[in-house]
C-alpha cells in the first residue's frame, strides 16, 4: 500500500493552511550530522521551547518519563573525557586516529542536548510505552528546531550504555542515556528526502504473512 495522504478541507481554511505548512516541514525534515552544524544554535529561550515541544509528546497519565541536560560550550572538553572514558571501556585496546575521532565528536554542533529516560513505577503504564513516549519527545524537538530554521540529529551508539556515561551523568538506576541531540545552522542545504518505503503502511488481514 503506498504511503499517501491529504488534510481534509474541514471548516478552517487558516487551520488547514497552517497544516500543511506544518506537514511540509515535517516531511522535508532531514537529519544534519553535528559535525556540519556551525553557530548561531538555539538561544537559550529557543531550547526552552524546544523542550515544551518534547513535553506535548504522548505520554500516558502524565509520568514525564523523559528529560533534557544542555552540555554548555565550557563543558565540551570534560565530555570528551567522558567519551574518551566510554570508549576505553568498550575497547582498552583503543587509541590513536579512533580515540580522536571519539573525543572530537564532544565538540560538534554549537548546541549540544543529552535525552534520557526515566522509567515511572506505574500499573498501568508499561516500560516499553514510556520508552516510546521518551522516543516521541525525542523527535519533537528535532521537529520543533526544524521550525525554527535549524538542523538536527540524534546520536548514540553503545557508549550510551556504558558505566563511564551512567557515572558522568549521575543517572538514577531508572535512567538511561537515550541519545545526544546535535542542534545548529546546517553548512549545506540539506537534499530531498527519500520517499517513505510502501511497506511502512499495509491493511490489516488476520491470517497475513508478516513483512519479511
């Protein structure tokens, strides 16, 4: 089934005008590596909406199962540490090119956010949903930065998990590191996006193979 669609005409011809407006910046978004965002990033204000974007996520009985930490400019060189640290752990064997590879990503992007989870005790809300609505709250705020003309992207990778990274950002035992958040002005104007693949949307039908 191919993946399609249009706004209904409604009573609202503002409110659809804005929709699409809306819908058009979230198709065209792309992903902008942090090593090709360059200053001015988000003001300080900027990030504060970014984040009230993130708290609109889904987000069943209110459990805010997420959070935000800003890596200032002065601060970059002690979370190269910190990854330097991560990588040792994963690989004592590592060095040279590699290790500054590693250390240098601390300092891409002008704007630098780290997304954790924080799992809630609650009966009716399992973990797997409050992961999906950090997830949610996580692709609001490369929406909402998009809208306000800058360039996103998540990263991670196993260095997220590791006990170096636990230990620098003091998480709790219900907390993990999701992922960093690179935010700046794109170097290069970024090409279309590929169009979504058909099996993205299918219909429903109970006795049907599951996609391969």
């Amino acid at each position: 089934m191919a993946v399609s669609g249009t706004i209904s005409d409604g009573n609202d011809p503002v409110r659809k005008a804005e929709g699409w407006t809306l819908l058009g910046h979230i198709i065209a978004r792309r992903s902008t590596p942090p090593r090709h965002l360059t200053a001015p990033g988000p003001t300080d204000d900027e990030i504060q909406l970014l984040v009230r974007a993130a708290s609109r996520a889904p987000d069943h009985q209110r459990l805010r199962p997420f959070r935000f930490l800003v890596i200032n400019a002065d601060e970059r060189e002690t979370l190269a540490d910190v990854f330097e640290a991560a990588e040792r752990e994963l690989d004592p064997s590592i060095g040279g090119e590699r290790l500054e590879r590693a250390r240098e990503k601390a300092h891409h992007a002008p704007v630098l956010l780290a997304v954790i989870s924080r799992l809630q005790e609650s009966d009716e809300v399992p973990e797997i949903e409050q992961r999906a609505s950090a997830g949610a709250a996580l692709g609001y705020v490369v929406l909402a930065a998009d809208l306000l003309g800058y360039g996103a992207m998540a990263v991670s990778g196993r260095k997220v998990a590791t006990a170096a990274m636990r230990h620098a950002f003091r998480l709790a035992n219900n907390e993990e590191l999701l992922c960093f958040v690179g935010l700046g002005t794109p170097r290069k104007v970024k090409g279309a996006p590929p169009e979504p693949a058909p099996e993205l949307l299918q219909i429903w039908h109970p006795d049907a193979e599951p996609p391969i």
